[in-house]
C-alpha cells in the first residue's frame, strides 16, 4: 500500500473533509479523492461514502485508518532513526477539561510554537466521558481527564494513562456561614470538624442546599459518599459546570460545594480543608493503547511529562 495514500486516509479520518486533507498536505482535493479512490481500488474494499454533500469512511475504512496510525508511526520512526534532527509534523487532536487545558496543554502550545511549528494542536473542551468517548471513536488522538480518590476512573484495557497532576479540594461555603464545628454536637464531632475530618465538616453543613457539577458525576459521587459516611442525604439542588459559577451560586447564598484548594475564590467564600479521608481531585493524559508512537503525539506527551514533573 502507498504510504501517502494511507496518510490522506488517516487525515481524512480526523479532518472529516477532503478539502481539509488537501489543505493540511498541501494538494488539492482532486488529487486527495483520486488517491482515497486508487486506495480502495489497491485493498479491494470501498473505504468512503457519500455523508450529505461530505462523504465519510466505511467500517472498513475506518479499520484501515486505524492501522494506518501503526503504519505511519513505524515509518516516521524509521525516518527518525535515520534522520534524528527530522522534525515531527502533524494535527494533533485533543479533548479535555478545562483547567487542564489552561493549565497543561496552553504552555505546550507555547512549546510546540517555539519549537516545533508544524505540530499542530486542534483542542476541543469536553468533560472525562465525553472525551474517552470520542477518544474510543477515534475523534480525538489524546484526551485529558480527572477523577477523584473517591471516585475513580474505571479502568480500561485500550488505553494508556500517564498521570499530569492532583490537587486537593475543599468544602466551599458562604464567608458568613457558621464554623464547621459550630453545628457538630458533642466534644469530639466539633473537634473532628475544626480539624478538618471530611464526615464531620460535611455532617455540620447536611442541611444546606449543595451545588454540582452539569456534565460530569464525579464530584456528585465525592459529595454523596462523604454526607453518607456523615449519615445524611445530601439535597443537591443546583448543577453547574463552570467552577466560577460555582462560586458565584456560594456567595449569592445558593447553596455550597467542592472547589479546588490551590485556587483563588471570590471574596465572601471560605475554603474548609477536607481530610480523614482528603478529597484529592487527579488528572491524566490518556491515549489510545499503541498510539503513543505517533511522531506529534509523542512529542507532546513528552511536553506534558515534563510540565507535569
């Protein structure tokens, strides 16, 4: 099979649209829908369809694609062995959350402009399950995901997870709002509270309103075990995605929730540190098991590791 063709598969597999293909490779689309045509025509089987004025790839064409990354991977390797200085090129396509985009993938690009200009980066905003999602379908070369101590990730025999960073997070709450072991009964419980013991901090605030996140169930699992090991309900009334409209809710009296301990927050909130257990809130890197030898996404792992450290 011819390695170029194989590529404007791959591409076309990312890209969703020959024009794009042919702007990323510099050609044209013709020369792309011929190439694409004289492919399937070499592996006997129909690798696109027609998608409403787009096409799109067949099951088998989507196979073919995915053993394209192996292929393509093992010949830039060998390109790079025999040429070290070769530069890696490529878009790279990533799905993650937010604070993990401004806080790890953005000095990358950085990196990457300085450095190493024909890595491209194609980021898209999404929480874990959405981005493993599109991670599973091929969507997405890399994605960058959380979870917490108290409530992991699954684990998943096809794919690879490189960890970035953790932080722990505390109890928010209104500045004006009683101290955590105000509402304790007994000795010991406001003892526990003021020392920052997770079921007694939680167990002096179970009859206040409790904000969520919109789009990710982890941290409503955190709050939910904790209020359990404190022998309450929680009543989660408000949902929300942006952790700056979290603190928003907090200060206008709606109700409280978990926010990371090394941030900044709004005057009027009050951060209660969480222990026994801590509320530790971890992200990773996570690839597509045999994917990581790409050229580009290697590369950019590298950079995260070394931000990371």
């Amino acid at each position: 099979m011819d390695v170029r063709r194989l590529q404007m598969l791959l591409q076309l597999s990312r890209l969703g649209s020959m024009r794009e293909v042919a702007e990323e490779l510099g050609t044209t689309t013709s020369t792309v829908s011929q190439q694409i045509a004289a492919l399937s025509r070499e592996v006997g089987a129909a690798l696109v369809e027609p998608h409403g004025r787009r096409v799109r790839l067949t099951p088998a064409g989507r196979r073919l694609a995915g053993h394209a990354v192996t292929i393509l991977a093992a010949v830039e390797a060998a390109r790079l062995d025999l040429d070290p200085d070769a530069e890696p090129a490529g878009t790279l396509r990533v799905a993650g959350f937010a604070t993990a985009v401004r806080r790890s993938l953005l000095p990358v690009a950085a990196d990457l402009a300085a450095g190493h200009p024909r890595v491209r980066l194609r980021v898209h905003e999404h929480e874990p399950a959405e981005s493993l999602a599109l991670l599973a379908s091929d969507a997405v070369d890399l994605a960058l995901i959380y979870d917490y101590d108290l409530a992991p990730v699954a684990a998943d025999a096809t794919v690879d997870r490189m960890p970035l960073w953790s932080v722990a997070w505390s109890l928010a709450v209104p500045h004006a709002a009683p101290h955590a072991g105000a509402a304790v009964q007994g000795d010991a419980s406001r003892g526990m509270a003021a020392h920052g013991d997770a079921p007694a901090v939680f167990g002096a605030h179970r009859d206040r309103d409790w904000i969520v996140n919109s789009r990710n169930t982890a941290d409503e699992d955190v709050v939910r075990t904790l209020a359990s090991m404190a022998g309450f309900e929680p009543r989660i009334t408000h949902r929300a995605d942006s952790l700056e409209l979290v603190q928003d809710l907090i200060v206008a009296g709606f109700g409280i929730g978990l926010l990371p301990a090394d941030q900044p927050t709004l005057p009027g909130i009050r951060l209660l540190p969480l222990s026994g257990p801590r509320v530790t809130m971890r992200s990773y890197a996570v690839v597509r098991r045999g994917r990581a030898d790409w050229p580009p996404l290697a590369l950019v792992l590298r950079l995260l590791a070394a931000r990371a450290a």
